[in-house]
C-alpha cells in the first residue's frame, strides 16, 4: 500500500489546537457512549482477516487517484477485489486498462488511506485494541499516551466530521460490510465532540446512507437523546433545526415521541403505582 501527492500536499485535518480556536462550543462528555458497552453487532475481531488476504499480494498493481488534490495510491488488485464495488470496477469500463488506473475524485485521500490499510491489515488507526482485564474495547493511544484526532476536515463540506462516519459511510459506498461494523464500534468509543461536530456528522451520514440504514443512523439519533440536555441548550442545534433539508429532525421528532412514550409507560405501570393497604 502506497500513496504519495501530486501537487503541494494540503493539510487534511485539523489540529486540535486548530479546532480550539474556533468559537466556543458546546461540549458533549457527560452522555459519552459508555466504552464498556458490548458491540453486539461485531462478528469478528479486528484484523482476523489478515490471513486470508496475506496470500493474494502477487496480483497486479492498481494505481488510484483520489480527491481534489490527486494523490496517488497504490494497491494489489487481488486487495482492492474483496470490495464489491472495486470488483466490480476493475472488470468495468470505469479503469483505464492501459495502465490500470481508478480515478476517485470525490474521495477524502485520509479517508481512503483508512479504507486500505483496513482491506491490508483487518482495521485502521487508531486499531482496537483489547483490554482483556476489563474485557472490553479501547482505541490505541498515539506516542506519548494521547487519543489519535476524532475528526477530519471534509473538502465537501468545508468542515470537520467525524473520521469513524465518514468511513461508514466510505464503507456502504464499496460494499465493505465489517468494516461498518468496525467503524461504528470506533465512534462508539469517543467522547468530548463537540455538538457542531456531531451535527455535521449526523447530517452527512443521513446524506451518504441509504433510508434503510438502521446502525449508523440510529446511533446519531440516541446520542442526541441521551444528550438533550446539551443539545437544547446550543445554539448550533436551533440553527440546524431552522436550516431544516434533512430526514434527520423527523426520525428525531419520531424518536423523542417514542423516547416519552416509554417514560410514560413505565411510570404509569402497575409496580410504579404506590398501593395503599
């Protein structure tokens, strides 16, 4: 797997001391999704497919252009095939055959470094990593004991997203199953985003997902519930409910009925009522 630019290297991400110059924000870390929480939807530990891709690194050589700036990747053939949408490429009209290359001009460089060394490796960084102590799920820690950066600046949508929903949905887009799966286990792991962040990335992953999704989408709208005391009080949410254009705010109104209906049910159940004797 290599890469390299074309043109002057642009910065991809931002800093987090970038993103701590920007207008205060509020802050959501109390309703952080709890890391000790089980990932019932995973079926496989991560990186266990290595073994099964370790013998295909002899096929041919595909060269990829991706995003605004045009770098260039470099991969196996055989790699890129365990994605149908690749597959399907390579044996389609869109490769120039001459000298094998795919144009993804629409593409996040950063985000498609992640796709490969998840197709190479069995996940990306920042890996899980198992903490067999606590039996549960952790992300690695960069050198010198802190968190990798959470966020991505998308081109697109001249912003920061979550890194973890851009590659889900990168994921639903070239057919790669597991590692939708992989992805929302990661972002069920931060803490700390800002609410602006997770708006952004809620509104990207209803636009970059089809109606049917049910893991990635579901996740944003309990996050969002489980933070209604954080979200009601910012400002970027009431500007996001004015500006509408999203299924988001009506899967949301449903879920917040739903979310009361329970309350009330429970409240009103026969072992909540007090008897009198």
């Amino acid at each position: 797997m290599f890469s390299r630019n074309i043109n002057k290297p642009q910065n991809e991400s931002f800093s987090r001391k970038r993103s701590s110059t920007k207008g205060k924000s509020t802050s959501f870390r109390e309703h952080a999704v709890s890391k000790h929480r089980p990932d019932r939807t995973a079926r496989r530990t991560p990186g266990e497919e290595v073994s099964t891709i370790g013998g295909t690194l002899t096929s041919s050589i595909i060269t990829l252009v991706v995003g605004r700036e045009q770098r260039l990747f470099a991969a196996h053939e055989d790699v890129l095939c365990h994605s149908p949408f690749f597959q399907a490429t390579c044996r389609g009209q869109y490769m120039e055959t001459a000298n094998k290359r795919i144009a993804l001009p629409d593409e996040q460089p950063e985000i498609f470094s992640s796709i490969l060394e998840y197709l190479y490796k069995g996940d990306y960084f920042p890996r899980l990593v198992h903490n067999k102590r606590k039996n549960t799920w952790e992300l690695e820690s960069v050198e010198g004991g802190r968190s990798a950066e959470s966020t991505v600046y998308h081109q697109a949508v001249e912003g920061d997203l979550l890194k973890d929903t851009v590659i889900y949905c990168a994921a639903e887009k070239y057919g790669l199953e597991e590692l939708k799966r992989v992805a929302l286990r990661k972002q069920g792991l931060q803490s700390g985003i800002q609410c602006s962040t997770i708006l952004s990335s809620a509104r990207y992953a209803y636009a970059n997902t089809p109606d049917t999704d049910s893991k990635l989408r579901a996740h944003y709208l309990a996050l969002i519930i489980r933070s209604r005391g954080t979200f009601k009080r910012s400002g970027t949410m009431q500007m996001e409910m004015h500006a509408g254009g999203s299924q988001l705010f009506f899967d949301l109104f449903v879920a917040l009925c739903n979310h009361v209906d329970d309350v009330a049910s429970v409240a009103g159940s026969p072992r909540s009522v007090r008897t009198h004797h």
